[in-house]
C-alpha cells in the first residue's frame, strides 16, 4: 500500500489544479471570487481530518491511521475516525470547496483560501483534558489559526483579509472529551471542581477561543453541542446494571453544558460586532438515531461496526489500541457507529445534511448553508 504521506501528495496535486481555477494569484497576492466562502475547522476527533498523524508516532489512541478506517471512501486510512468522510467533508462539499486540508499538512499553507482544518481527536477545551504533545488543545487551534490570518494578511493585504475571514465560516466541534475526563477514568485530573463548576470553566475557556477568533477576523460559526456520548457502544460497555443502559451522568452533564452554551451564545450575539452562527443539535438528533435506526435508514444503532466486546465498545478497532483481537461488520452502511464513539460515513453524512439544510428543530437561528450565505 502507498504511504499515507504520498497519497496526501496526490491529494494535493489534484487540489491545486482546483485552485488554480477558481484564484488569480499574482506574486504575493490571491484574488478570490466574490462570492467564495471558505471553512475553518475547530474541534475534536468528530472532526479531525488527520492532523494527529502529524503528532507523536509513539500514541496511537488518538489516531486513525491503520485499516480499516477510511475502508469505505479513501480505501486507505486517512486519519480520520470512520470508515470514509467525516462531517467537515460533507459541508465542504455543499459549500463547493475541496477537502479541509489539516493544517499540519506539508502542503497546507498552498490551500489557506479555502479554510484549514484544525481540529485534532482527544481535544478539549481545557488543555489539561489531554497530553499537549499528544493532541492540540482548542487554544493550540487558536494560536494556528492566528498564523493562518498572518500569512494571508501579508499575501492579501488587511483590507481583503479582513473581508476573507468575515465570509469564512468556522465550524466548532468540543467539549465531550473535557467532560469524559471530567467524570471518565481521568477523573482526578479535576476532582478539585464540582460538576457545576467544571461546566463554567469549560464554557469559559470555549468562549475565549470565539472572542479570539473573532478580534482575528472571524464572524460566522457554525456549532455542534456535545452529543450523547452516554449512549456510545464505549460507554454502555463499562456502565454497570441494566443491560444497554447509558452513563447517565455523561447525558445530563451534555445537556446542562448545551443549555448554558446556549445563553453564552446569545450574550455574544449582542457583544460581538457581526457574530452570527449556527448551532447544530448534535445531542437529540444523535439520540434519535440511536433509538430508531431503521427510520434513518440503518440496522444497528448501538452496536458499533467495529470492535470487541459488549457492543463492540472496547476501542478496539485496528488492532492498534492495546487490544489485537477486533470484530468487523459485514456492511457498514447498516450501522451508525463505526467504531467506539464515532459515526460511519452514512451516518456523518447524515448529520451533515441536518446541519446544512435542517430546520430550526435542530438548528438555531439558522442552519449551515444559511450561514455560508450571509
């Protein structure tokens, strides 16, 4: 099999003949049409699009770099936690750019006028929830994104970079990791905090990184809230007593934290000149997929695709985690888990497309493509 660094060259010889269609560039200086928009990616393993391959060789856990992810789309492992596309790819698509490159990539800078992607799995909002050397905190994505504007601004000069980044949209996914240390087998860390407190300095810290984002230039942000992570394959193996229940603490710290991030969202509303966004309910909409799958169009929404134990749910999957031995589904189309904790590529595709087009059921105030056409 090719390494995974020569075919991100490929990749990126395929990205720039689209590049080249749609910029003028002229020395130091890129002229973008007027009406291209393009998306920046903030966030955890739901959206990282390899950027850990970049990261410690010696970690595994917090990568997806070996069969069989990326089994059903790439048909090699591209670093992303399914078997295919995440959600960032499919909103990329419907906004009509390329793929997010990671912004570690070595070819990342030729494609800033499309966004970069920070996200990195096991981030939080808290670098403490994670080891730095192993994955970038949310203000690790931040400072990135900063260098991100510095280059452009010199490339475009402030007054096209200014407008540049207020036409971008910056799509955030964080949070389930902080509170899965919070209360999961890395609980000591913060046992100084109560749960309400925990919340506050996580919603805190996440409201910094907006207000960074946003003195840099950015105006429009597009959220998931953190999902029910009580009810993942990982989770309802370890939960003890009723068979197939979920951690319910992990459900209703998720459900006080989106209620608060809520209000926050509307205090920045009136704070923050030109802010608007979208927030996505990752929450119930996952929850509804896993209590009737077959209304989605899959089989199994409890049992992940890939991996051992009770619900396949011992993180597993690959072989690469501690744990050789592994199962793996027939057809992965019939499931909405693909391993532990994360969705396959229908069912990212389908959340993608509840955020672009959904209604105020699970957007609010507006959906994604909305947003893209402010």
């Amino acid at each position: 099999m090719a390494s995974l660094r020569m075919i991100y060259a490929y990749l990126s010889v395929f990205l720039m003949s689209i590049a080249n269609q749609i910029t003028n560039c002229s020395g130091n200086r890129c002229l973008l049409h007027e009406k291209e928009a393009s998306l920046f990616v903030f966030g955890d393993s739901l959206f990282d699009a390899g950027i850990n391959n970049y990261l410690s060789p010696s970690f595994p856990a917090n990568k997806a770099n070996y069969p069989p992810y990326g089994q059903t789309f790439f048909n090699y492992p591209s670093g992303r936690f399914s078997d295919g596309r995440i959600i960032p790819d499919f909103i990329a698509e419907y906004a009509k750019l390329p793929l997010i490159l990671p912004y570690l990539h070595p070819d990342s800078e030729h494609y800033y006028v499309y966004g970069i992607n920070f996200a990195s799995a096991g981030a939080g909002a808290l670098v403490e929830t994670s080891p730095p050397e192993y994955v970038l905190d949310l203000n690790t994505q931040v400072s990135y994104y900063k260098n991100v504007s510095n280059v452009l601004r010199k490339k475009l000069g402030n007054a096209e970079a200014k407008a540049f980044f207020s036409k971008a949209v910056h799509l955030v996914s964080i949070g389930a990791n902080d509170y899965g240390a919070r209360f999961g087998s890395n609980s000591s860390v913060f046992l100084r905090y109560s749960q309400q407190q925990f919340i506050d300095i996580v919603i805190g810290n996440l409201t910094t990184a907006i207000k960074e984002i946003h003195t840099i230039g950015g105006r429009k942000f597009g959220f998931v809230n953190v999902g029910p992570a009580g009810c993942s394959p990982g989770a309802k193996m370890i939960v003890n007593g009723t068979k197939g229940a979920c951690d319910e603490k992990l459900l209703e710290v998720a459900r006080i934290h989106n209620d608060e991030f809520s209000r926050m969202l509307l205090k920045l509303e009136k704070q923050l000149d030109g802010f608007k966004y979208s927030v996505f309910d990752f929450y119930d909409s996952a929850l509804q997929v896993m209590k009737y799958p077959s209304k989605y169009g899959f089989k199994e929404g409890s049992v992940a695709c890939c991996g051992g134990g009770p619900y396949r749910g011992d993180n597993s999957c690959g072989g690469k985690r501690g744990i050789k031995k592994y199962k793996l589904c027939k057809n992965v189309s019939e499931y909405l888990f693909f391993d532990s904790a994360h969705p396959t590529d229908k069912a990212n595709q389908l959340l993608s497309q509840l955020m672009w087009s959904g209604n105020l059921t699970v957007n609010k105030p507006y959906n994604l493509r909305q947003l893209f056409r402010f």
